[in-house]
C-alpha cells in the first residue's frame, strides 16, 4: 500500500509541467527510490495505526507512512555522500550516477562535484518532498498536530545520530555502551519506534500504547542495526547491494568493531588498529579483520545479543494493550528484521 501511494506521489512529480531540465533529477530520484527498498519505516507506521484500533478509512494514513520513505531516501543520500560510497541497493549511489550525467555535459574535472553537490541538492528535494506529502495526505487537523511533534522529533533524532556516527567513523574503540547509543539515535529510533509512535498517534492512542510499542521497539530497533552491523562485515554483496568490505575501509563504529577491539590481545588488536579505517584496504587485510572478529569472539557475541533483543521485545508483547491481529504482525517484524540477510 505504502509502495503505490509512494509511487502515484512521484509520478505526479514527474508529470508537472516544467522546464525539461526539472524532469532529469525527478526522474534520478525517483529511480533511486523505486528498486529494493524495504519499506520498513512505513510498515512499522501503519502498524502503529493498526495497533491503536485504528479503523478509519487508512488512505489518509497509508500516505503518511509513506512519506516517511521519503525522509529515508533524503538520509541515505546524504549518508552516502558524506560516506564516499560507490553502491546502494546494487545499484550506483546517487551522486556517483549524476557525476557520470554530469561527466559529458560539463569539463570532466567537475564532474565528481557536481554529483556530490546536485546529490545533496536532490536529498534536501527528497526532505521537501516528505514534509509536503505528509501535509497533503488528507489527514484531520487533530491527527497533524498529534503526530507533527514526533515525526519532528524522529528527525532531529536520526540527525543527531549521524552525527555522533559521523565523529566516531575512523576511529573506533572499546566502548560498547558508545556504539549502542548511536545504533540507538541512528537506528532503534527512527527505524521502529518513532514510525510506530506516529502511527499510533494517527489513531489517536495514549500514553500507555506508546510506552507499551517503546518497549517493543527499541530492543527491535537495536537487533535490526546489530544485524547491520554484521552484514556490513560478513554479509553477500549479491543480496545486500553494498560492497562487503566498506564499513572496514570507512573504520565504521559499531558494536561488532567494539565488542573486537575490548577482547583483542596484543596481537589482535594491531592488526585492527593498522588496518582499520584504511581506504586502501584490499580483500586479503579485510579478511585478517574479519579473522580477528570471529576468534574474539565478537561476531557470535553480536548474534547472541541480537537474539537476546529479539526475546525481549516479543516479551513485552504479552500481555501487551494491543489486539491481537496487531501483535501477531509486530512478532513477524521482530522476527524479519533481526534475521534477514539483505
């Protein structure tokens, strides 16, 4: 549902009469967004919605949840500008596409700039663009000011924790505690618990509901970014479509590169420290990190704790006040994200 209200909003966009130099980067944005997204910021939304009786008609709600696709696609644009990245879902980044547009129209040499300016440009569009099909989603003045303040909140969240993960790329350390606080901002609350909590405000729930989905959506957050964290390391670049060595060569700080770095000996934690955060890092040294991941002990120990995570979430779900068809679809979600392979 979300996909298709998400694709008649950007055919509409394309559709507008406009100068034909306008329609070039629509298209280039709507291209990013059609192919292998997983839509999850959208489904938890409307599963938010459903979990608080919402039973109107869910037009109105289903494109408010994608609008938060959009928001998606404005910070991963950005992401992968500012992590240098050459691929995203398979597929070319998208200011390593408008440079190659860019290459036979301008002087080579300002080619690669201009991807990387015009991809900012487009992500700041895809951020409009999400503002304005919450607002034009046909929702009632009382549900834009119960949700306005958490999807505001969601933003500055996710912002918040780029940041931090913006400071701690390139040099990562021990501290666990650290790498869950930002897998918390960047992660755990924006991809499950802020899209549930505005759905449920959709609907009109209180207090007891939200802190009933927090319950279950920050250990479900968590477990999803753990997850990340090691197909980031040990994934197949085949289903997740991003090179499996890039989090290496970026010196990424998760909790798998922690949890390394504190049970490291002498000899391990040299080759982590002279290896990681190289940007010339090839197969061979990326192998001898992954080496020192899996003998400490660091790998089994991330999938111990997504699997603890996962257990506590579908813990707070009985006996929560949600009906049952609702928590029937939030184990499924718990299930999917924490073990998925892409």
């Amino acid at each position: 549902m979300a996909g298709s209200a998400l694709a008649d909003f950007l055919d509409r966009k394309c559709l507008m009469a406009e100068p034909s130099q306008l329609l070039e980067p629509k298209e280039m944005l709507r291209g990013f967004l059609s192919p292998g997204g997983k839509l999850v910021r959208p489904v938890m939304c409307l599963c938010g919605w459903y979990a608080s009786g919402g039973a109107r008609d869910p037009g109105p709600v289903v494109k408010a949840a994608a609008s938060l696709e959009l928001f998606h696609a404005f910070a991963l644009i950005h992401d992968d500008v500012m992590d240098d990245s050459d691929t995203r879902r398979g597929r070319p980044t998208l200011h390593r596409l408008l440079a190659e547009f860019h290459r036979h129209r301008r002087i080579p040499g300002h080619a690669e700039r201009c991807g990387i300016h015009a991809a900012v440009l487009l992500g700041d569009l895809a951020l409009a663009w999400s503002d304005e099909m919450f607002h034009t989603a046909g929702l009632s003045p009382a549900q834009i000011r119960a949700a306005r303040p958490l999807l505001d909140t969601m933003r500055g969240e996710v912002m918040l924790g780029q940041y931090l993960d913006l400071l701690a790329t390139g040099r990562p350390i021990g501290e666990i505690g650290h790498a869950l606080t930002i897998s918390r901002f960047k992660t755990a609350k924006y991809t499950v618990e802020r899209p549930l909590h505005i759905g449920a405000a959709l609907a009109g729930a209180g207090r007891t509901i939200l802190d009933a989905l927090t319950a279950y959506a920050l250990p479900v957050g968590e477990a999803f970014q753990l997850r990340d964290d090691l197909l980031g390391v040990f994934g197949d670049p085949r289903k997740t479509g991003k090179p499996v060595d890039d989090d290496l060569r970026e010196g990424k700080y998760t909790v798998l590169m922690a949890l390394g770095i504190a049970r490291a000996d002498c000899a391990q934690l040299s080759v982590l420290r002279s290896l990681v955060g190289r940007s010339d890092l090839d197969t061979e040294q990326a192998d001898a990190i992954r080496g020192v991941l899996v003998s400490t002990g660091a790998r089994s120990a991330v999938e111990q704790m997504i699997s603890s995570r996962r257990r506590r979430a579908l813990s707070a779900l009985r006996g929560a006040p949600l009906p049952p068809h609702a928590i029937t679809a939030l184990r499924g979600l718990a299930h999917a994200t924490s073990a998925r392979s892409s």
